[in-house]
C-alpha cells in the first residue's frame, strides 16, 4: 500500500462511564464543607497545609491523615484572576463578564481556583485583594461525595467578597501564582 492510498473501517464502539466510590477522605472533607469548615493537610515533614486535602503531601512523598487534619479559615488572599465572558448559545444562561481567581486561604500553602468573586466590579478586582468566602444556607449546601468541583469546595461556598481589608503584600504569595 503507497502513502497515497487510505483506507476506512467502520467499527462499533462502547464506553461505559463508572464514577468510583468516593474514599473515606473525600467523604470526610464533603462533611466539613455541609458543616461550614473547610479542610486541610499539613505535611508531618514540610509543615505545608494543602487544601483541599490530598491524602499525602506531593513534596516530602508521605501520607498524611485525619492525625494532620487542620481547619482553614474562610479568607485569604486573590493570586491570580481571568474575567469570563459568556459565549451565548441555546441555553446559556449566564451573560454578564464574571470573574474567576485562584485563591490563597490563610493557613494554606495551596491555592483554590476557579472561585467565582462577587460584590466587586471587574475593574476593580486585583491580585492581593483579601477575601471571604461567601458560604450557602446551611440546609442547601451541595457537596458531592468526591467535593472536586469547584476548587475542591463544591458549592459550599458560592463566592468570595472582598473583606475591605488592605491587599496583601505581593511577597506574601508570589511564591503561590501558578
């Protein structure tokens, strides 16, 4: 056969979607955030907090487990942003520019994203602008068993606001901009 010539096969194919049970820690960090808390790991070794907790720290290569579970504050600090703007399509429901940023909470060497800001324009959004996190009614917190959406917060939080405070010195997490 020459370069020149293609050929086609028809065949039928299957996939078959399974979403895995959810591990004791995924059950465990969806549970804090129904309650209003958010979870983190610190690193027996490095003394790094990752959260959402990861089950071990990727640095040092050691597990860590319920014994270094820590609860971070819901504030912290704006590291990067992207303003999204909607393509409208059937459906759509969103049509306002929004803003999305990754997010360092206090207490934490690792950042959150995809955290949607509220109750600031656009313009006004900045890196070191300090947050809070803006939780949902108790009652109607929607934490899925693995809580990976969302930053790993589900939709526990349904935004951050700014808190008024003054922005955060760049050295307090330029180390943090992924």
């Amino acid at each position: 056969m020459s370069d020149d010539d293609t050929r086609f096969m028809s065949q039928m194919t299957r996939v078959e979607y399974r979403v895995p049970e959810p591990s004791a820690l995924n059950r465990r960090v969806g549970e804090a955030l129904a309650e209003g808390r958010i979870l983190g790991h610190r690193c027996s070794l490095c003394s790094r907090v990752y959260v959402p907790p990861r089950g071990y720290c990727p640095l040092c290569t050691v597990a860590t487990t319920h014994t270094d579970e820590v609860v971070i504050e819901g504030r912290g600090t704006v590291t990067t942003f992207s303003v999204i703007t909607p393509l409208q399509y059937p459906g759509q429901e969103e049509k306002d520019d929004y803003v999305q940023a990754t997010i360092l909470l206090d207490g934490a060497d690792s950042t959150v994203a995809m955290q949607r800001l509220e109750d600031i324009t656009i313009g006004d959004v900045r890196t070191g602008l300090r947050v809070a996190a803006v939780w949902a009614p108790e009652g109607s917190r929607k934490v899925p068993a693995g809580a990976a959406s969302r930053g790993g917060l589900a939709d526990a939080i349904t935004g951050w606001r700014p808190t008024g405070e003054p922005d955060a010195a760049l050295d307090d997490y330029t180390q943090h901009i992924l």
